[in-house]
C-alpha cells in the first residue's frame, strides 16, 4: 500500500475537445490548498475503476492516473484531496486517506552544491596605456601584419641560411 499522505497526478486535461478546455480552465482557476472532492465514476477504463476530481465548484479537473485509480477507488469514501499545482499533463493533486485534512508538503528542493558568481576579472595594471582594439579591427591588422611580416622574412633569410634551405 502507501503512507496515508501521499501526491498523486490527475490526467484528462490534455487534448482539444470542449471538455477538456472546460478542465483546463479549472486547473488554471484553482489555487494550491483548494480542497477537491474524488469521485468514483461508474465504468471502466482498461479493466480499472476510474475515479474523478472535481473541483469545490463542482467542475470536473480530470481523473486519478489509471496506474494509482484501483488503490484510491477503494478509499474514496475516507480520502481527503487539496489541489497542489499545475502541470503539463493536468494537475497534481495531495490526498490523505486517513480522514484527516490533508496540508501542502513543503516545496521540493534539489541539495545541490551552490554555485558562486564568477569573480571579478582582475584590474589590469597597464590598461590605460595600451587599449585593446575591438575584436575585429583586431584581427584585420593582425592579419595584414602577419602578411607583411611573412614576406619580409623570405627576402631578409636569405643571407641567413645556405643555398640548399633551411638548416
């Protein structure tokens, strides 16, 4: 079984039909720690009993999730629900099945290690005298620099090394 507090997704919010919008609009409409009342719907659905959430207006917010609807089906007539937060899928919803009013968990929080801002680049001391160009002017005069550098060392090695090439 499970603990007598537990949070449990409801489904049926997700497609493009009028009833599906009417159910979304009521998910958006709540606020967490609205209480919810389960209902058990007549029929089956995949061989499981289906059990409905509705609203404190009366409005339908979607079904339990068919994996978790045989074990609350059972419980309906002592399970207290609150609504917990939105969700892409429709909702989720904190039921306790003891009779007791059921309160909202504390937030989840993920332990982690926390991460610092980067620190301050340093103060560079010379920074005033040679300012940086941007980047690319940079690089064009780098460029044309290189080139020129380049073509003078052909002409001034020659002196430099033996007919045969470099040594």
């Amino acid at each position: 079984m499970f603990d007598s507090a537990f949070s449990l997704p409801v489904v049926g919010a997700d497609g493009a039909t009028a009833r599906n919008a009417e159910r979304r609009a009521e998910i958006v409409r709540a606020r967490p720690g609205d209480p919810l009342t389960l209902r058990r719907e007549h029929g089956k659905r995949g061989g499981l009993p289906m059990v409905g959430v509705y609203s404190e207006r009366g409005v339908q917010m979607g079904y339990i999730w068919p994996d978790r609807s045989q074990e609350v089906a059972g419980l309906v007539a002592v399970a207290r629900a609150i609504y917990r937060s939105a969700d892409a899928f429709g909702c989720v919803i904190h039921i306790t099945v003891d009779g007791s009013t059921p309160t909202l968990p504390p937030p989840y929080r993920r332990a982690g290690r926390r991460v610092d801002p980067p620190a301050a680049p340093p103060h560079e001391e010379f920074g005033s005298i040679f300012p940086l160009a941007p980047r690319g002017h940079a690089y064009a005069i780098g460029a044309a620099a290189k080139r020129t550098y380049k073509a003078d060392l052909r002409h001034s090695d020659k002196s430099l090394y033996p007919a045969g090439g470099r040594a």
